[in-house]
C-alpha cells in the first residue's frame, strides 16, 4: 500500500503537467519552488481510467515485484492472541484462571487428610489381625483338678497385656467411623479432581487459544489417572483383596508424590497469569 501511495506521488505531476498543457490552464505556483506545479483544473481533468491503467503498467514494470514486497509480512511470526478476543469475558480473565490453582492447592492437602483417614482404618483392621494372632500364642489357664479355676487369677502375662492395650486402641479406632470418612473424602477427591484437571486445560484454551505440552500437563494427567485407578479397586478392596489394597496405597503415594512435584511448576503459571492476565 505504501509503494502504491509513492509511486501515485510520483505520477500525478507528469500526468497534471500533460493535460494541464493540454487544457492550456495556467499553473499555480506553489510555496516550494522544487515541487511541480498542479493547477486546479488540471486535476479535475484527469481521467481515472487512464490513471489505473499508467499505474498499473508502472507497478508490473518495477523492479521490486509486489510479492516480494509481501513475503516478508508472510514470514512474521504472528503473535498469540486470546482464543475468542474477550468473547467469553471474565473466563478468559485472572479471576476465573486463579480458581484451578486455588482449588488444585486445597486438594492437594485433602490428598493428605484422605491418606491420613484411609491409614487409620487400615489400622482398625491390622489391629484386629495382630490380636488375633497374639490370641494364639496365650498359654491356657491352668485349672484345678475338679476343672474349676484356681481361686486366685494369675497376673496377666504380657502378652495379654498387650492385647488388652490393642483391644483399647482399636475401640478408639472404631468410634472415629475413619472407614465411611476414607470411602466420602476418596469420592469428593476423585470428582472435584477430574473436574478441576479437565476446568484447568479449558481455562488456558481461553486465556490462549492452545494448550501447553510440559512437564505440569503430563503430571495433571497422570494424576487424574492415578486417582481413576485407585478408585476402580475399592469392589476388590471391599471383597478384602489384600494386593488390591496394597495397589490402593501404593497407586496414591505416587499420586502424593507426583503432586508435590508439580507444585514448583503450577506456582510458575501463576506468575505468568499475574503478568500475562487483567483483571477481572
């Protein structure tokens, strides 16, 4: 556009000194001796279609062709803009990119209070079972000859002091209801989870236009994973399936571990929201 403009420049006096002789209009001088001289008439009296057609034969007989002047403009790398140009409003604002982090955070320390229940009743269960093996191992009471118990009771022998002292804990243990708490904090991790993993890939298509392949995608996702297959194994767990209860812990401690990890990463997403993002 700004070679056509110059080049018009260029025209428009050659072409108003022609039909200014040929109308014999007398010139205006103007303030600028170097410049041509263009009378009012002389302009009027130009001919469009000549104009076009002296314009265009000049533009082919360049020796810079207009292609080459726009390849480079092609060749610019364009920047990012928003996914819909503020259509969604406030979606595509810091307010509504700042809830996957905030959410995201709090269910990380769930995570914790869910593991920390979940141990508790599996306490209550391998209570039991120690019990029941030191059950095996007291020595039967000796009794008198007409089979009546000795008048006097022997003191406890240790180790049924230490089932008395397990039988206590593991009533303590059962007034805590920590089975039915593990099981309700397991499901509202597990929903609140995948919904705010897939809310957190939507939020940066709209603040972006495009996802971000990276170490806090890949670790977001394996995470849902791994919450998907520790919840797929509670039917066998309820069964009392000891490996698919080993699997349950074992799945959620790298789930644990994997979420501490992608903490550094998420807490660098949000300096870049913070720069990159307006209110609200």
């Amino acid at each position: 556009m700004a070679t056509t403009l110059s080049l018009l420049r260029l025209r428009l006096p050659t072409l108003s000194q022609k039909s200014s002789h040929q109308t014999h209009s007398k010139p205006v001088d103007l303030p600028n001796p170097a410049r041509s001289t263009i009378s009012k008439h002389s302009i009027v009296s130009i001919h469009p279609e000549r104009l076009i057609s002296e314009t265009t034969h000049l533009l082919k007989s360049a020796s810079l062709p207009l292609t080459a002047l726009t390849l480079p403009l092609l060749l610019l790398e364009p920047k990012d803009a928003l996914a819909v140009d503020g259509e969604f409003g406030i979606l595509e604002g810091r307010t509504f990119a700042l809830v996957h982090p905030i959410v995201m955070g709090s269910l990380f320390f769930y995570t914790l209070w869910a593991g920390y229940l979940g141990w508790q009743w599996r306490r209550v269960r391998t209570t039991q079972n120690e019990i029941n093996e030191l059950k095996k191992q007291v020595k039967p009471v000796a009794v008198t000859p007409e089979g009546s118990p000795p008048a006097a009771a022997p003191p406890p022998s240790p180790i049924e002091a230490k089932i008395q002292q397990l039988t206590e804990e593991r009533k303590e243990l059962i007034k805590g209801s920590f089975r039915d708490r593990h099981y309700n904090a397991g499901s509202m991790l597990l929903g609140f989870g995948v919904l705010e993993a897939i809310g957190g890939g939507v939020n940066t298509w709209f603040r972006t236009g495009k996802l971000f392949p990276g170490p806090h995608l890949f670790a977001g996702a394996t995470i849902t994973a791994l919450w998907a297959a520790a919840a797929a194994l509670v039917p066998a767990m309820q069964k009392g399936n000891e490996t698919a209860r080993n699997l349950h812990i074992a799945l959620n401690g790298l789930n644990v571990l994997l979420f501490i990890w992608q903490i550094p990463t998420g807490i660098e997403i949000v300096f870049k929201v913070f720069e990159f993002t307006p209110w609200p």
